[in-house]
C-alpha cells in the first residue's frame, strides 16, 4: 500500500525534465499441470543474470507476484555468475522440464539462441527483460525505459556534476551485456555535441561483471587516473561497489547512474552520489509475468500491436524496437536525490 503511494508520488517527480529530460506446464500448453498439479498456466520460469544480485530479486518479487495473481507457478533460477554458459545449461534443463515459459535477463544477446530457438520450437513462450537476447531469440522483449534517454541522461548528468569540466570513467556490468552496452552507445550523446562536452572526454570504460569484488578492484584502478573526476556505474552492483570506495576514501570524484535507492541513500545523503535514476524493478518482473501469461494464453504473439491486461499497470502495448524486434516498455526512469530518497530507499 504504501509503496503504491510512493510510486504515485515518484512518478510526478519523474526525471521528465532533467534525464531524461527526465509456472510445469507442457510446452506452451495453457492446460497443462505443474509437478505439483497446482496451476491451470503452467511453470513460468525466471532467469536471472546472477542469483547474486540483489537487483535481480527485486524483480524476480514482481514476477512471482503477477504469476501468484494468475494462477501460474513462478520458478527462480540463474547462475551464480553473470555468465551465458551457465545461463545455457540452465535453459536446457527448462526445456527438459517442458516449462510453458522462459523469462530471461541475458548475458549475452546472441550466446543464447540456439538454446532458446529450442525451447521455442518445443512450444515454450520465450521473452527477454532486462538485458535483450537478439529478436530471433524471443518472442518480444521487456524494456525498462527508452535506452536513448537513459544514455544521454547519464551523460548530461555527469556533466552537470563536474561543472563541465572533469573527465568521465563508466564502470559497467559484464562486457557482453546488452542493456549496459545500449545504454553505452547512447553516451554518443558526447560526440555529438563536441563543444559543450570538451572539457568532458569519456575516458575508460571499465567493466565489474556485476561482481562486487571485481567492482570495487576495478573503481580502485579508475581512481589512480586523476583526470577522472566523475563515475557513471549503470548498474546497481557497480554502484554500490563505487560507492562504498568513494566513500572509504572520501575521494571527491562524484558518482551517478542506476542504483537501488535502499542501497544508495547513504551515499545520496553524504553527496557522494548527488542524484542517480531507476525504474521500478518490481514493476519490470510483475509486467514480465503478465507478458508471458499473455503469451502463454495466446492474447498476444509477441508481434507489434498487440495488447493485453498487465494487472496493476494497465493495458500495455507491443511496439516495434530498436533491435529490429518488438518490446514493451514500462516507463520513464525516476530521479532519486536528497529530496527524495528518504521515501524511495523503503521502497526498493
Ligand atoms: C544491475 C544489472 C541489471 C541492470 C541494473 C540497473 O543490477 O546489471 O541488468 O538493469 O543493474
């Protein structure tokens, strides 16, 4: 209930402006029993990139709540690192299953379509969310918000943060991840506008593979090139790593990008990080499960325009993405600073 309020109250501070401007059932069967004969749906499986990442559960939650809404049986998995290898395996053994669903958060875009074109050959409703297989790996894709927006609006960010003048190091997730690597080239946002970003050079792109230990060693590194002098880390993990040795070494780099607000305030309230945007992670699982139970019940083939019912979020519609292939879009990103972190960091 009071999360309910808080996302209301998010959503008319939303970044507009500033950032942006800112369940086992037999192969796609909607008849079939699970194991324990429970569910009218099916298993809808969740993959995750890790099984370490707190972000992750976040939105398995929401997931596991649409399908508790209906009537499906939601089922955890991922490997324990943010690998495609794992993430194959753990996708054979769905198929062996005869799951009705695959959810995925990929770590790799193409890594995974002979495993997946199997599952989906078998009759096995398939979507991305998160981090994008290729269109030909999925029947659509769940998209958190507009990658160009998130991009451009790191960038921008960062720049206000140094007062135009200071160089920039990203510290990302895995180098073969798709939503950080999107949100990567929207960073073009700096050679596009050469004269308001000279004094700006992106400088190194580092990568923590959403490992908190690789993380932190490698925001250590970034610190000893003293023209950097603000981080964007668009991952949660890579945040927290950031923050945690900004604030060790009361270094006055400045920090921006996509953090958990529950894992971020402190660094929000001692300005470590002034501001750092997200969407709602429990939203994205929740309209994962509804987008699949649609699949699942053939509401929708996964083709542009679709529609269909996504419980507490409304209709939502299949539009046509950027890849080639088509998505649903959950929203625009919040912004999260002093003046409103106390309230989001008890939300997620
Ligand atoms: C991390 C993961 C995830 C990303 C968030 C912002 O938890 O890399 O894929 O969406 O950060």
């Amino acid at each position: 209930m009071k999360a309910r309020k808080l996302l209301a109250l998010g959503l008319t501070a939303i970044i507009g402006a500033t950032m942006m401007a800112g369940c086992g059932g037999g192969g796609g069967s909607t008849t079939s029993q699970s194991s324990d004969g429970s569910s009218a749906s099916g298993t809808y499986a969740f993959v995750a990139k890790d099984v370490q990442n707190p972000y992750m559960q976040k939105v398995y939650d929401g997931f596991e709540k649409a399908c508790k809404e209906i009537g499906a049986e939601p089922l955890y998995k991922g490997p324990e690192a943010a690998t495609p290898e794992k993430q194959i395996e753990i996708i054979n053994q769905l198929v062996a299953q005869n799951v009705a669903g695959i959810a995925i958060a990929a770590n790799d875009a193409d890594a995974l379509q002979p495993a997946l074109t199997e599952a989906m050959d078998a009759g096995i409703k398939v979507i991305s969310l998160d981090s994008a297989v290729n269109k030909d790996s999925r029947q659509t894709h769940i998209q958190q918000a507009d990658p160009e927006k998130i991009g451009r609006g790191l960038i921008q960010a960062a720049y206000e943060m140094v007062d135009g003048n200071g160089g920039i190091a990203v510290l990302s997730a895995t180098a073969q991840a798709t939503n950080q690597n999107l949100w990567i080239e929207w960073m073009k946002e700096l050679e596009e506008n050469p004269e308001k970003y000279a004094n700006t050079p992106l400088i190194k792109v580092a990568y923590g593979d959403d490992d908190p230990t690789k993380s932190t060693s490698e925001t250590q590194a970034l610190l000893t090139d003293s023209s950097i002098k603000v981080i964007i880390a668009p991952t949660t993990v890579g945040m927290l790593a950031a923050g945690k040795v900004l604030q060790d070494k009361q270094s006055d780099v400045k920090l921006t990008g996509l953090g958990l607000p529950s894992e971020m305030a402190p660094f929000i309230e001692d300005g470590t990080c002034p501001w750092m945007y997200l969407w709602n992670p429990v939203d994205i699982g929740y309209l994962s499960g509804y987008t699949m139970d649609a699949l699942v019940k053939g509401t929708i083939t996964g083709d542009v325009g679709g529609s269909f019912n996504a419980g507490d979020l409304g209709e939502k519609k299949i539009t046509e993405a950027a890849d080639g292939g088509t998505e649903v879009m959950l929203g625009d990103p919040f912004k999260f600073d002093t003046e409103n972190i106390a309230e989001w960091k008890e939300v997620y």
